[in-house]
C-alpha cells in the first residue's frame, strides 16, 4: 500500500506551509488544533458543522482537488462529532425532546465526517468509519491495506480524526488520564508524573497499490490487545522477523510516549531493542487522543519524504545519513497497542 499525498490540520503548523522547527508551544493540559479558515467549504455549511466534522471535511477537500474519483472513503475516529452528541443530547433535556436544533443531530455520529466528505465529493462508494478507541485508525488502515489486496486499481482516502470535546476531556480528566498540573508540551517529557496532556486532530491519505511518485509504502501493521509488557516486545519481535532480516534494520523508531509514566515500561521495553537507531517521539506536537497514530504517520511520511527530522522530536539520534524505513510504536492506555512500518520508495 502506498502513500500518496497526505493533509494534517494539527495543534502545530502542519496545514498549507508545514514548519516544525518552530514548535508551538502550550502551558496547560490541552493541546488544540491550529484551524485554517477552511476556503473551500461555503460559509453557509461551515457554520452548521461541528469542530471535527470540519476539520475532516477541510482537509479531506484539499486531497480531493487532485483525486477527485475516489473508490472509498475510510476515517477511524473514537471520539468524533461527541460535541455536537451532547449539544443534541442536552436539548433534548431543555426542549423536553419538543423544538429541537437538526444540526447538532446530523452532526453528531462518528460517521458524519465521511458522509460529509462523500457528500461534498458526490462519491457514491465504500464509505466506512471505524470506531475502535485506540486502535480506530489502525483499524481504518488495515480496511483499505484489505480492500487494495482486492481491488488492485483503486484508489482510497484514508483518515484519522478526533477532537476535544468537553465531556471527554472531563470524563478522561477525572479518570486520571490527563496532567493534575498545567505543563509546557515542550517540557512534556521531563514531569514524571502521571497522565498526558489531551490532544487532537486530523491527517488524512491518498492511498493505493502504485509505486510511481508515491511519497511512502505502508508494508505492515499489527494490532495487539494486552497489558502484558511481555507480550508487546514478544509481539514485536515476531513483526519485525516477519518484515526485516535483522532488528538493527530500523532506521527511526517513531515512540507514543505521551509523559505518563504509567506508560513508560511499555515505550521503554520496546526501545531498548532499537540499540543502533535513531529515536524519536511525537506526542509533544500532538498530545495524546485514540487517533494520535494517524499525525505519526502523516509525521513518518514527511520525514521519509523530506529526509529531515524535526529538532524537537529527536530523543536518541545515531545520525543516520538516510533514513529508509520507520516503524511507529504506540499504545492507548496500556491496553490497545500498533506497530506501523513505514519505507521510503524508490521511484
């Protein structure tokens, strides 16, 4: 499966002008998307949209410019359009289920975002999200990896979206997911506290089976449901057997570590295989949300691309001077866990 264009709408500058050498930083417990003014999207249907329907849809429409004949629209998402489920949800209290707003009802399921993006694009094909917590983009990842092993000549767009919405960030905040403390996401990694700082979202992908001026191949993904460290480095093992001749092959291995050192044995574990390679992490750009992997492979696709790793991300480097595959590590809760590889192509 190969990469070939993607979009981020981030809490960095990453939408139009990408730049990550100036790190935006935040003293707090969020980490909110920088939105772009979203041209393309008439004014008139933008003010009815929620928070990540626009996002998914504004960057969707970016990508669709060049492919505008796509034969799938796939997103994983956990927690999209869950503002707009309580806006609704809360009317129904005020109103006593009488004179009700039908935007924040439209609005308000996780798939509104593809049919959106359909809907915008008139595409009439497969249209899917996937609503998995942790694991829903890796979930929408192997969809179309599947639906390309059948389809060969098609074409896909793939996508990963999630926002803040205040009854999340409450409910994760009270469950002790999220820092007591504000803390700088650039100093996020030095707290050695537990809890992570609440992130969101979206990076979105044209995917299919040509080689030719792709930016980067997907060759595999494995998905794992353990709290059992063990397991994940055994796991792990077993993937890279399966897709490289000998571990020290890794050229960057791009770590979830979001701060909480609840999490840290897992990362760690994982590391200390990777003796030779450069280490990075990206979660100080991002924060911590269920679909944080798909910024780490909009991140992996660029570096591929550009062969430049951003400063701030750097955690060990061993100066490699050609960085030909990068393999994603993360886990949400200690529980849901992915490896992603990613290669560079040659064309």
């Amino acid at each position: 499966m190969y990469i070939h264009k993607t979009v981020c709408i981030s809490p960095q500058h990453t939408f139009s002008e990408v730049d990550l050498e100036n790190t935006v930083t935040v003293e707090g417990t969020k980490l909110v998307v920088i939105e772009p003014p979203y041209p393309d999207i008439p004014l008139n249907i933008l003010r009815r949209m929620g928070k990540a329907v626009r996002m998914g849809v504004g960057a969707a429409i970016t990508l669709l410019k060049e492919y505008p004949h796509l034969n799938g629209i796939i997103i994983g998402t956990a927690n999209g359009g869950m503002e707009d489920c309580i806006l609704f949800l809360n009317q129904i209290i005020d109103y006593s289920e009488g004179t009700l707003t039908p935007k924040n009802f439209v609005q308000s399921t996780t798939n509104a975002i593809a049919a959106q993006i359909g809907l915008n694009a008139n595409n009439k094909e497969y249209n899917i999200t996937h609503v998995h917590r942790g694991l829903a983009f890796e979930n929408a990842l192997l969809d179309v990896k599947m639906l390309l092993s059948e389809n060969i000549e098609s074409t896909y767009l793939l996508g990963g979206v999630d926002e803040i919405s205040s009854y999340n960030y409450n409910i994760e905040n009270l469950s002790g997911w999220y820092k007591k403390k504000p803390v700088s996401n650039e100093e996020l990694y030095d707290t050695n506290t537990e809890g992570s700082i609440a992130g969101e979202g979206v990076a979105m992908f044209i995917a299919n089976n040509s080689a030719a001026h792709a930016i980067a191949k997907v060759k595999d993904v494995k998905l794992l449901h353990t709290s059992d460290e063990g397991e994940v480095t055994s796991q792990l093992k077993i993937f890279l057997g399966k897709n490289l001749t000998e571990v020290n092959e890794i050229d960057l291995y791009l770590s979830g570590e979001n701060g909480d050192t609840r999490l840290n044995h897992f990362y760690h574990a994982c590391e200390s295989l990777f003796i030779q390679t450069t280490i990075a992490r990206f979660k100080q750009l991002c924060g911590e949300y269920p679909t944080a992997t798909s910024f780490a492979l909009w991140l992996g696709c660029l570096i591929l691309d550009k062969q430049q790793l951003p400063k701030g991300i750097i955690k060990k480097n061993k100066n490699k001077k050609e960085i030909k595959n990068i393999l994603i590590y993360n886990n949400y809760k200690g529980e849901q866990h992915s490896f992603i590889l990613v290669e560079k192509t040659f064309t």
